[in-house]
C-alpha cells in the first residue's frame, strides 16, 4: 500500500476589487503595461516630484473599464 502525505497549505484569501483608475510610480506602471497592455489604458497622467521627497514623481492610470486588483 502506498503511504501518502498530503501537505496542508494555509488559504490567503485575495480581496478584489474593481478599480477605475489607479496612482502608481514607474517601475509599478511599467509592471501594469506588460500585464494588461496599453489597449486597456484610456489616459496616463504624470504627477510631479515634491521637492525634498525620495521619489520621482508617480503615474495616475485611468483605464477604459474597471480591473479587478487588489485592495
């Protein structure tokens, strides 16, 4: 007879939820783009640096129709 062992995983539940538009930085926008592609994209802001801050500025995305992400 042959002897199984059956690891128990703990469940992460994902809540998502639908989003319109959303305020990334670069690296995260250009994450976006590969993911979804550009077809789904109805417009792309750029918001400026603040000075004194360590980032450079972030990305307002505003998509077509609503995706489903992550809260």
């Amino acid at each position: 007879m042959r002897n199984s062992v059956y690891k128990r995983r703990a469940f992460a539940a994902k809540t998502l939820e639908p989003r319109k538009e959303l305020i990334v930085n670069a690296d995260k926008y250009l994450g976006l783009v590969d993911d979804i592609g550009m077809d789904s994209i109805e417009r792309v802001e750029f918001k400026n640096p603040k000075i004194g801050k360590p980032d450079f500025g972030s990305f307002r995305v505003v998509f077509k129709t609503p995706q489903l992400m992550e809260s």
